[in-house]
C-alpha cells in the first residue's frame, strides 16, 4: 500500500523567494494539484475550482492560510519547481513503498508529451515502471528520444537494481547499458534490432535456423479476446560460443527469439523480434518479453486514455515534467489503494464524487 504522499511534499524545497506575495506553502498546492488529478480534473483552471468546492476537506489535513491559491498561482509554482529535487521527493515515496526490487521486472520507456510542444520541440520523459507491482518507479526528462541512451544509465543509477530483472526496447541494447545492469547485482532483457545490424543478422540466422528445424524448445501461448487471436512462440539459445561479438556483452547467456502471430477474421500477420538476455530460463523468458509491454499498456496507454496526458497544454518552465511526475503519482495510489475489482475510470469517477474514498486513496484505508 502506497505510503501518505504528503510529508514527502513537505520535504520538498520551495523555489519561491521568502516575501510577503508568497501566500500558500509549496505542500499545500502539490497536495491540491494531486486530490484533482486523481478526481479526473486535468487544466489549471478545474484544479482551482475543485479545490473552491473542495475546501472545507482540504482543511481537515491542509493548512490553508490564505484560503485556495489562483490557477495561475498552481500553474506558476509546478513551473518553477526543480524537476530533479521533486525526482528526488517522488524516489523516496516509491523506495517507501517498495523497498526492495528483488524478483522485479522493471521495464524501461520512453514517452513523449505531446501537447508540451513548443515550436519543434516537446518533452520527452524516459520511464521507468515495475510491472508486477504496477508502480511508476520514477522518470527522467531528456531532449530527445536519441538521447534515452545516455539517460537510461543515469535512470538505473537511482535504483536499487539488486535482484531484478531490466527490460528495455531496442534504443536501450547497449553494452555500458547491459553493464551498468549486471554491476548492479540484475539481469537483463533487451530487445535487439538492426542498430546492431551485423550482430542482429548473426542472431537471427542462428535462431530462425535452429528453431525451423526443431532443435530448439519452445514456450507457446495462444490468446484469444474480442475475436482476435495471437499465438506466440519463444525460442530461448543459450548455445552463444559461436557468437564473436559475445565477449563484449557482459552476462550475457542467450539470445532469444519471439514468434507472434495474429489472426483477425481473415488477415493473419506474423512478427518476429529477437532479444539478448542474462538468463537462461525459457519460461521466465517467455514471460518477461510479454510483461515488458506492461509499461505501455498499464502506464503510458493509461495516461493517454484516463489522464488525457498528450492533450495537457502545460508548457511553462518545467510544468509539463512536474505534472507528469504528479500523474505517475496518482495513477501509483489508484492502482494500490483502489478496490482491485473497480475499473481506474470508476476509481476517479468515486475520487471525484466522494472526500472520504479520496481519502483512502491518499492516506490509505486508515487514515493517520
């Protein structure tokens, strides 16, 4: 259950200069900007609101003094805040609530906030999810999605990596990266393409070879929902002493191979991706590539769809990061603290209608 959000807040340095136009504290309008975005509420101008009919339950736990700070107020403080400082505040609530990653599969992304852009330019937030626990981990701001491969070292550096598995798309199958992971006491998964061409042709040849002719086992699921159905077969090699380029991949102990194939009424289409891996356990291999994409379809497909994330107008200063970070926020305390049996849009919809279920969500079942 995730921790009060709240004193972390507290501890967070305020950017604003000590004079007597700064009237609300810094915890006070974080804590507003979360109650409604967890209530469905996504502009300045409805936060404001909702904490005008809100007030007299914002009382019970915020101070308040000089009553509900201004839209442009709310807007011009998360501008202003120092997105590593509040990184750093978001990293202690998650290390709270999770303290240990061991058995973690932590998948790696990156997402672009679309309705950040300025000229040619947008935000671009490389992530990190936990994908059994369904917790947003923490999440860094780069220039671009070129850059994810400098970032994606610095990202893991903030996490204790020890005995979890690290998944991350092609941008991310880099040897310091693959380093980086197994110094840190994890293993790894990563998905392998034509940015390595000649080791992706040797690996593909390899694998597509022996997995034709049958000398490789294979792992098969076949799903089937709203008349779709998708069979997927995975090849796991550990048989790699041929591979040249092996030695300059530190731990690694196979390579992989996955087969997908859906059928849609009469269209049938097949894909076939490719990984490099630490281990050697073709189930748990199986499982991990199908649970990397929970960070798409748990975190960014979510925010997209329930938070509206790529149609936010926040642009000034670091707003669009900071209200990103509050997202993530939010959607850790709706999936681990909302009945399991409620849709998330019930849960906002209830967060929206009743203080005391918006409580819950926030300070947990008893509230302190």
């Amino acid at each position: 259950m995730p921790p009060n959000p709240m004193p972390y807040f507290e501890d967070l340095k305020d950017p604003r200069r000590e004079t007597k136009n700064k009237l609300h504290k810094l915890s006070d309008i974080l804590m507003i900007v979360l109650c409604a975005v967890l209530s469905g509420i996504e502009d300045w101008v409805g936060m404001e609101a909702f904490a005008e009919e809100k007030e007299a339950w914002l009382r019970e736990f915020l101070e308040l003094p000089n009553g509900i700070p201004s839209h442009d107020t709310l807007s011009d403080v998360l501008g202003r805040i120092d997105p590593n400082a509040f990184q750093e505040a978001f990293l202690s609530w998650v290390h709270t609530a999770l303290p240990s990653l061991s058995g973690e599969q932590i998948c790696l992304d990156g997402k672009t906030l679309r309705g950040s852009r300025v000229g040619d330019k947008a935000v671009h937030l490389l992530s990190a999810y936990a994908a059994k626990a369904r917790w947003v981990l923490t999440q860094q701001a780069v220039g671009e999605k070129t850059n994810e491969i400098t970032a994606i070292p610095d990202l893991l550096s903030m996490l204790d990596m020890t005995g979890a598995l690290v998944s991350i798309d092609a941008m991310g199958c880099q040897k310091r990266i693959a380093q980086t992971i197994i110094d840190a006491q994890a293993d790894y998964l990563l998905a392998l393409k034509d940015n390595h061409k000649d080791l992706c042709g040797d690996v593909r040849l390899w694998l597509d070879t022996e997995a034709m002719a049958g000398h490789l086992p294979m792992h098969e699921t076949v799903d089937k929902d709203h008349g779709r159905i998708e069979i997927r077969r995975c090849h796991l090699s550990a048989q790699i002493d041929w591979l040249e380029q092996k030695s300059e991949w530190k731990g690694l102990a196979a390579v992989g191979r996955v087969e997908s194939t859906r059928i849609i009424g009469d269209k049938t289409s097949v894909e076939t991706r490719y990984y490099l891996c630490s281990f050697i356990d073709l189930e748990r291999f199986a499982e991990s590539v199908r649970q990397h994409w929970a960070i798409e379809n748990q975190q960014h497909w979510v925010l997209d769809v329930q938070f509206r994330e790529d149609d936010n107008r926040a642009r000034k200063d670091h707003s669009p990061e900071n209200l990103a970070l509050i997202r993530r926020a939010a959607l850790n305390l709706l999936n681990n603290n909302g009945p399991s049996k409620d849709s998330l849009r019930r849960r906002k919809l209830r967060a929206c209608l009743s203080d005391r279920y918006r409580a819950e969500l926030i300070f947990g079942k008893k509230r302190t």
